[in-house]
C-alpha cells in the first residue's frame, strides 16, 4: 500500500511532463582524488529523472516527479530540494520501512578509469516501486512521461512497473525514455540490460547513447540503432563529442500529434518546418524517416555528470514548445552546455530568449560557438554572431 504524500511543491492543474524514477541523496567529494583519499564531501542531489523535472520546471516548465523516498531526514533533503526548483512533488510517496538511497562518487569523469561511484542504494524505498503502489492518476496527468533505463534495473518490481507504463493503453501519454544503461546494477539481477531494448520499443520518444546501445545490446552506429528500434516515433541517438542524430518518423496527426510533432496546442506553439506532421505520435501510419544531424557545441568543461539529463530535459522543453527538430537537439545541446560548465548535476538554465537565439544561429556560427563557466548568465555569448 503507498504510504502518505510527502510533496511540498503544489500540484499544478496541467502537468507538461511527469518524470519517475528514484532521487538520491549525493555525496560530492571537496578535492580530486581516489574516495579513499577525499576528506569531505558536500552533499548535493542525484536522479536521472529528477534532474529532468528540475531542469525543465528551472525552464518555466510545470514538471512533476513521482518517487518514493524513505521517511528520514535524506528523503526529507529529496523532497525539499527538487520542490525548491518549482517541481510538484506532492506524489512522491515516503516508505516507512526502507530507507532513502545515497550515493559518493569521485570528481573525475564518468566515463575515465578513474571515476569511482559508491551506491547505497540496494533495499531502498525507490526500489520497492511497483505496479501496486504508485499513484497512477498523478503519472498519466501529464502531457509526457519520462522514464529511464535506470529504474528498471532497481528491482524486479520496478521492472514489472515499467513494463506495465510503457504498455500500449488509450489515455497514456507520450513516453520518453532514456535508456540510462549503467553497467553495475544489472550485475547478479534476474533480468538484464536486453530488456532496456524491450523498454525503449514500448516507448513514443527514446534517448539513448551510441556507447550504451553497443554495451547493453552490441548494436555499432546511429542507423543500425533506428533499425533496431523502429516503433518510436522519434529515437535520438547521442554521439557524444559528435553530437546527436534525430530520427523522426513521417506520421500524420493523431489524438497526441500535438506534443511529439507540430505542438499545436502547446504554450507559444507555432508552425514550424521541420517540426509539423511528420513527428506525431498517435493512431496514424507511419511514413519515412526524417534524420537530422546537430553537431555538439564546444564547451570549457568543469564536470562532466548530469549533461545526458539536461539535454532529455532540453529536447523535451522544446519539443512541448513546438520548434523545429533541429532546434529541439540544438536546445539539448544548450542545456547539457549549462550543465557540464558547473561543478554538480543541476545549474539554472540559459534564458529562454538568449537560448532561442543561440539555436537560431546559422550552422557556421553554431559551429564556432564555444561555452564556459558563466555563460549561462551573459545576455549574449562573444561567439554569438547577430542573425536576420
């Protein structure tokens, strides 16, 4: 049985995206080094989905997330801190019996040898999510549910939770889903990371790596991705410094085309090329593909954690706005620029006017803009060149 709410943050009438997925309290280390060696830590937040609900409420946003924390002062940080950002939280449930997850990690890359992450996570109140104890009234009241790769591998439970959200229904609103694949907790579990394959065909909007998708499923490029995943409407494959290939799908308008294509009744929705009919999601066939290509911006980077969720949060703002595709992949690129030019996974996002002229700019001057620490705040960046 779901215990009592434990939100701060007042439900909003209409939700624009409900994000779900377990939050932890982060232990953020004060110097360089191995953990073993690190003499203090300042403690921060941490949660794939989370930081996506923070992200896009810090955008003007109504975003909502739904977990469950334990019923000590770790949830009560949780709960306090992502209301903080302007998120309704009043779905978030608290576990009487398990407690909050946390977790300590080193201040060097993810992606390097020497980046060290120490969970204690396992039996955690997230983990207990199930089909029997979330508040499905609060997930479908959104215009987008966001899931991740991350909760599915918490718990048979979770699984079985995903499974049951991303399962074709009438009423269910677009599903995104990042497919978030982290090695380590799939190891001993009784399910393993084939089944974020599964998850992501279930789903209406996939992100996902081109690093992931070879670890978890040995699939090698952006095409054999879309091959392997043709029932959403749009997959985004992230390339890294590369940047990121968008796949659409030609379908004509259905009873959701509003939110994955034209967004023709979303806030400041306009007709856009490139970002009408073609990227509807709802009863329609479908037609061929539309890929566009947007190269990653040049950043001065501080810490790389937490830019996979800032860019989601990025390309699903724009997205609900209705702009173009390229300019949706261009406002996660933004996004995860804000991001990697703090120290932590969440930082105050670019205005939206100084972001929309940044993803206005013609391809030469994207490609020879270059972000640092602060950019964020400047009305306008050296490198932005003015555009008719």
């Amino acid at each position: 049985m779901s215990g009592p709410a434990a939100g701060t943050a007042s439900a909003a009438t209409t939700t624009d995206v409900v994000c779900l997925g377990e939050s932890m309290v982060t232990f953020l280390p004060s110097q360089p080094g191995r953990l073993a060696d690190v003499p203090s830590f300042g403690r921060g937040i941490g949660g794939a989905e989370s930081n996506v609900a923070c992200a896009l409420a810090a955008a003007g946003h109504r975003a909502a997330w739904v977990g469950r924390v334990g019923a000590d002062g770790f949830g009560e940080h949780l709960v306090e801190t992502i209301a903080g950002y302007g998120v309704d939280t009043s779905a978030v449930r608290r576990d009487p019996d398990r407690p909050t997850g946390i977790y300590f990690r080193t201040a060097t890359d993810r992606g390097t040898d020497t980046h060290e992450v120490a969970y204690y996570r396992a039996g955690s109140a997230a983990s207990a999510m199930s089909p029997a104890n979330v508040p499905y009234e609060e997930l479908f009241a959104g215009r987008i549910l966001h899931l991740s790769g991350i909760t599915a591998a918490l718990s048979a439970d979770c699984l079985a939770l995903l499974r049951e959200l991303t399962a074709a229904r009438p009423g269910r609103p677009l599903v995104s889903f990042d497919v978030n694949h982290r090695p380590h907790l799939w190891r001993g579990g009784d399910a393993d990371a084939s089944v974020l394959l599964e998850l992501a065909r279930r789903s209406d909007l996939v992100f996902v790596g081109e690093d992931e998708a070879e670890e978890a499923w040995g699939i090698v490029g952006a095409e054999a991705i879309r091959a392997a995943l043709p029932e959403p409407s749009v997959v985004v494959v992230k390339r890294g410094s590369a940047g990121a290939t968008v796949f659409a799908s030609g379908l004509r308008p259905g009873p959701r085309s509003s939110i994955a294509g034209g967004a023709e009744n979303a806030p400041g929705a306009r007709s856009t090329e490139g970002g009408g009919a073609e990227c509807a999601v709802g009863g329609a066939e479908s037609g061929p593909d539309t890929v566009t290509h947007v190269p990653a911006l040049r950043v001065d980077v501080v810490a790389a954690v937490g830019a996979g969720d800032a860019f989601a949060a990025g390309f699903l703002s724009a997205t609900l706005r209705g702009l173009p595709v390229r300019d949706r992949a261009r406002h996660g690129h933004l996004m995860a620029a804000a991001v990697l030019t703090v120290p932590g996974d969440l930082t105050e996002p670019p205005a939206r006017d100084h972001a929309d002229r940044l993803a206005a700019l013609d391809d030469d001057a994207w490609g020879r803009l270059r972000l640092g620490p602060g950019w964020t705040a400047a009305d306008r960046a050296p490198e932005e060149v003015r555009t008719p």
